[in-house]
C-alpha cells in the first residue's frame, strides 16, 4: 500500500500489467495521468499522434498484429468522439483495445453544467463500442479496474473495453493498493458432450467444409485448424478477417472466393470463430444441403439468421483440438486436396481477369517477405487484395472488417509498425482515405516508424465515383483535389518516391524494406474495374462468377 495520486496509480498498475506502449494526446483533464507516464518510462512509450482518432487505430493496429493489448488514452468529449471511429473497427474486428478516457469532474457528470469538453452521457457512448467499461471514482478504484480491462480483453471474444477517468480522481492523493497482474484466463473449452456430438457429424460427413474467421487468428489456433483439416480431408475457406489462419501455401486453403463452390457441395459445414454472416446481415455463402456446427467464443455469434445448427461455445483453439481428438480412428476422409486443386484454379483464372488489381498486387506479394505484415484498405486495389493477396502466417493481413471505415488504414499501419518493429509493414491506401489521417506522416518521422506507405491516386474517391456512373450516368462529389503527395511527405521529413508500374512498386517497396525510416510512395493510376462479382459483400451491379469448378451439387 502507498500514498499516491490517481494518476500514478494508473501508470504502476499498467507497468505492473506489462503494457508497453500507449498511443494518446494529452490534454488538461489527463495532466495527472499523462506527467505519472514519465517515472514508468523506461516501461511504457508514449506515442502522441496528431489526432484523436489516429489513438485508436493505432492501438488496434498494435493489438491485431501482436495479439497484445493496445492503449489508447483520450480526453473526454470531442476526444473520445474522434477516437471513436477507431474503437468501432476494433470491435468490428474483435480487437483486444484498452481506451483509457477522461471525464469531467466527478461531481458533475450527469449535471449538464457545460464544463469543458462535456458529452452527454459519455458513459453510454462507450458502451456502444465497448464489451466492458467503468468509472474510476477515487484513486483506489484504479488498480482494479486495470487490472480487470485486462482481464476482460483476455476473456471470451476479444474487445474493446475503457476506462474513464475524472481529473479530480486523477488528482487525488490516497493509499493505493497496487496489485498482481491480471492472470491469463484459462480459455473455455465447449462441453464435451457437444464436442462427441460435433465429431459425430464430422467423422460421417464426405464432404466436410470448414469456414475460419477471425476467431481462430485470435485464439491462436492455426496449427489446431490445419490439424483437424488434414485429419478430416476437409477444404478450409477463410473469411477475410481470417485470411493467415492456414497458409494460402496450403492445398486446402480456400478463399471466400473459393468457398463458392465448395460450399454448395457440403454435407457438413464446421464455422470457427466467425460471424459467418455478411455486410447485409445474411449468411455468408449458402450451403443448402449441409448440416452446420458452429464453434465459437461468443454465444451471440451462433444461431439465427445462420442456419440451425449444433453450437459448441468455448475457445476457438481448444475447440479444435477437442474436435481432432474426438473423431474415431475410421472417420471418414472428405474430397482434400482433389476437390481444392481445381477450385484454386479456377480461382485464379477469375482474379486474372481484373487487371490492374492484380499486377499491383502481385507487386506487392513479390516485395513483402513471408512475415511481413500488409494492411489493407477500401481501395481499388485493397478490395480485391482482400481475397487475392497470399498470406502465408497468422497476422499477416490486417483489414478493417465489417465496419468498412475509410481511412483506418494509414493511422492502423503506424500502429502495426510501433508492435513490429522488425517487420515490414505496408500501408497501402487510395488518394480518399489516405486524407482523413496525412497529417500523421509528423508521427510517422518523428518516431521514425519503419512504415511503408503506398498511395495509389487516382484524384477521385474511385469506387463512389464508379458506382455512382454506373448506376445513374453521372456523379456528384467524388472528384478529389490532392496535393503532390511525395512533395508533402518530404515537407513532413518522410521519405518520398512516385512509380508508374507494378515492377518499380516492388523494388522500391524492396528498397525501402532496407531501411530504417518511414517512407511513403505515390502511385499513379487511372479508373479500375469492379471486382464486386468476385467480393461476398455489397455489389452495385453484380456479375456472376462462371460456372462451379466442381460442376452442380
């Protein structure tokens, strides 16, 4: 037990938890907090972006590329409502995110009094983008609550959770009690009697299909997934939240693309850790003739409108081992790699034809080494690297989920490259989204983060530009006037090149990889076809794939 400020508490109890980096704005209500952060120093960074929302996104982007906790720490108000744009996408794309938030004073929250920075029930905004939240309400509260957003993003699903924190709880001086760090929960295994149930099924089935999200990247349990894959015989479509949890190396890996013709011949389809249902709220990929299991940590997940099914809660990974382990020695052998060759081919025949896309994803592919991380965006040619771009490990693609927020990208990548300093990280961005966060080409130098940034621009916000000409003759709004986007990088010390063709992209990319600075690299380019009959997802005008590989169910 010691004597000490609110915001001192904070600061040891996060060193205490292992927090190594914060991505945050200071501000007059975290004053107490933000001066305790310098004795915890040689613990924690303090990254400080110039923009609120640039918080979030970075701690997500930390946190999705490392499995660690990411920090973010914003004032009240219009602080947490710029960052809240990021927490969205983290709990969209079930993110382990602490969101360390201000408050007013604690006397006057609810009052309506006017005080700086004051948002109407500030509580109930957070809980929208939250799995958890409290309210610190003197200085040893604090500890506890640390220690328990701790170990709520470790339990269950991962996501989101806050903290908010007054400025006079902050200031506050009393005896603490610093505690042990949370311990790592034990993740929950489904109950055994619907593990017999679901190996049943699986052992029967001839054509098992197993559909991956997120869930297992989560978990850790790709070496489980590829087991229980090789074991049943059974293809393995990737959402593309789930893109890396098998290698695309692997002769059963599918992705959403392939999963349309797999999926229609399934008698058994196994979802592990993944909504399984799209942007329209719609199950992802019909299987009509198949019965369904679903695994997955969180119960809200499993049920309508997906199809009845057996539903096994627990830890994707524990899931899958229990899974391998319950099929009997005879269980039957599904179509493997036979069936997944020629729906490969077939795959790629058909994301051949969207050209450019794919020579600059192919670029792109060829730049970046095999543990080198690409985070993707909603542009022309980050849509199809969705389902196009090879991964090849865990972690190794980072997209922006359902929540489809342009503009993550760039503020997601300076995170992922604060988590993995080691690693090549790519940004790839269009002229549109890159412009909600330039500013943060400062941050990028001035942390010297080994980011590379890609910038494709074609002066328009180019879907929107397309979709509104094919749907009605003309547009409105989706022209962009850019600066010269190497000149500006320079301006902000970042390194900047422009490249014309997908050969020079990959040797700067190469180049660049070489190197210890951020480096940013525009790409001209001109209008794209749509890949929409390609992408599971929304389509203005949609083309339908040529006939199933597989011939009819």
């Amino acid at each position: 037990m010691q004597d000490m400020t609110g915001g001192q508490a904070l600061a040891q109890q996060l060193a205490r938890e292992g927090a190594r980096q914060i991505f945050g704005l200071p501000g007059v209500q975290l004053d107490w907090a933000v001066d305790a952060l310098i004795d915890v120093g040689d613990r924690i960074a303090f990254t400080v972006p110039r923009h609120e929302q640039a918080t979030s996104y970075m701690a997500d982007g930390f946190a999705r590329s490392t499995g660690e906790p990411g920090l973010c720490m914003v004032v009240p108000g219009p602080g947490l409502l710029n960052a809240m744009a990021g927490l969205a996408t983290a709990y969209a794309c079930s993110s382990p995110v602490i969101c360390l938030v201000g408050q007013i004073p604690l006397p006057a929250i609810g009052q309506g009094l006017g005080l700086l920075h004051e948002v109407p029930q500030q509580s109930r905004l957070l809980e929208s983008v939250t799995k958890w939240s409290a309210l610190a309400r003197r200085p040893d509260d604090i500890p506890g609550l640390v220690r328990e957003a701790y170990r709520q993003v470790r339990t269950g699903r991962p996501q989101p959770v806050a903290i908010e924190l007054p400025p006079d709880v902050l200031r506050a001086r009393e005896t603490v009690s610093l505690l042990a760090p949370a311990a790592t929960p034990e993740p929950a295994a489904p109950a055994a009697r619907v593990i017999e149930q679901a190996a049943g099924l699986l052992a029967a089935a001839r054509f098992p299909v197993i559909w991956a999200g997120s869930g297992v990247l989560a978990a850790g349990g790709s070496a489980a997934l590829a087991a229980l894959a090789r074991r049943l015989g059974a293809p393995v479509v990737m959402s593309e939240n789930g893109r890396g949890a098998l290698s695309d190396r692997d002769p059963l890996a599918l992705s959403t693309l392939g999963g349309r013709a797999v999926l229609p011949h399934a008698d058994v389809v196994l979802v592990v850790g993944s909504r399984y249902v799209n942007v329209r709220g719609q199950v992802d990929i019909a299987a009509p003739k198949a019965r369904f299991i679903y695994l997955n940590a969180d119960p809200r997940d499993i049920g309508g409108p997906r199809p009845p099914g057996l539903a096994l809660v627990g830890d994707a990974r524990i899931g899958l081992e229990h899974l391998a382990a319950a099929l009997p020695a005879g269980a039957a052998q599904g179509p493997g790699e036979a069936a997944c060759a020629p729906v490969r081919r077939w795959c790629a025949a058909q994301l051949a034809r969207l050209e450019p896309q794919m020579g600059w994803i192919g670029a792109l592919r060829d730049a970046i080494p095999d543990d080198g991380i690409l985070v993707n965006e909603f542009t022309q040619v980050g849509y199809l690297a969705a389902i196009a771009y090879p991964v090849y490990r865990p972690r190794g693609l980072i997209t922006p989920g359902y929540q489809g927020t342009l503009g993550y990208g760039f503020n997601t990548g300076l995170g992922v490259a604060a988590g993995n300093p080691d690693k090549v990280v790519v940004s790839i961005n269009g002229d549109g989204g890159f412009g909600w966060g330039l500013q943060e080409l400062a941050t990028a130098a001035k942390y010297r983060l080994r980011l590379i940034t890609v910038v494709f621009r074609d002066d328009a916000f180019g879907n929107v530009r397309r979709i509104q000409s094919q749907t009605f003759g003309r547009n409105l709004g989706a022209d962009l006037h850019n600066p010269d986007f190497v000149a500006l990088a320079r301006a902000f010390g970042v390194d900047g090149l422009r490249v014309a063709t997908p050969a020079a992209l990959t040797a700067a990319i190469r180049d660049a990889a070489t190197g210890d600075r951020p480096i940013l690299i525009e790409v001209p380019v001109g209008e794209m076809p749509g890949p929409w009959h390609l992408l599971n997802t929304i389509s203005p005008a949609p083309v339908p794939a040529p006939a199933n590989p597989l011939g009819e169910p």
